[in-house]
C-alpha cells in the first residue's frame, strides 16, 4: 500500500461565504489588472467589460468595479475560473447578497462603472448592471490602500 494521496481535479469550485474572501478575490483581480502578464491583464480586462453583475468597492479612494462571477469563488484565479467556466452554471448573485447585502442600480453608479471602464481604456457593453457595495467592518464602503 502506497501513503501517496490521489489528488482528484475540483469538479466545482466553492462558493466564498464571508466578506474576506470576497477582499482576497478582489485583490487577485486588481493585480492581474495591473499585471504586466498580457494573459492575465486581457482576462481582467474582459471580465470587467463584460461585467452584469459587479461589486463596487474603492482603492485608494477611487470606485472600482470587479465582476460578481469572478469574486463568488473562493480563492479564485485565472486557471480555475477558466476550467470553471465550462462546468459551473450557478448563479453566484445569491451568494453575494449573502455576504453583503442587497444589488441596486441607478443612473449614477452606471455612469461611474462607465467612467472606470474607460479609465481601463475599455469599451463596456450597453448591458442592465446591478451592483453590491462591499463595506468594511464599520459599515463605512470599503477602501483598499494599494
């Protein structure tokens, strides 16, 4: 008998249950935003573009938008959401309103996703978004120093 363990592929990938592993996500997205990697810089590029459903949280005081079907999973990369992508059909939403509350959606927080996609240099589809303000333990909206 061998005491090697099979390690077996994740057939789905784990859905994030507190508002940490949604700040663990959103940093791996912002750093492959700022990523020198083409691959990983065009696969946040075409998350965000593609964007319907987006957490709306600040860096360095600056709205930024990062996509809900990317943030849902815990721990999550550009390797696993690409095999994910194929399998998983789920809707995340749920999840999300679990862990911080309520989508909306008004004129001005569009106009705002707008303006941060075109700080990108990103053209975004003309797409009905909703949004879910992540917030920090005081309640205040959260604002990553970077």
């Amino acid at each position: 008998m061998s005491n090697q363990k099979l390690i077996l592929p994740k057939e789905t990938m784990e859905f994030i249950n507190k508002r940490q592993d949604l700040i663990d996500n959103i940093l791996t997205i912002e750093a492959y935003l700022k990523s020198k990697k083409k691959e990983e810089k065009e696969f946040a590029q075409d998350l965000v573009r593609k964007g319907k459903s987006l957490c709306v949280y600040k860096i360095n005081g600056e709205n930024h938008f990062a996509p809900i079907r990317f943030l849902a999973y815990k721990n999550n990369s550009l390797k696993d959401h690409l095999a994910n992508e194929e399998k998983d059909g789920r809707d995340p939403n749920p999840v999300i309103t679990k862990v911080v509350g309520n989508p909306f959606h008004h004129d001005t927080i569009d106009q705002k996703f707008i303006d941060y996609a075109a700080s990108l240099d990103l053209e975004v589809h003309d797409n009905k978004r909703n949004y879910w303000r992540i917030k920090d333990e005081r309640g205040k909206n959260l604002d990553i120093k970077l």
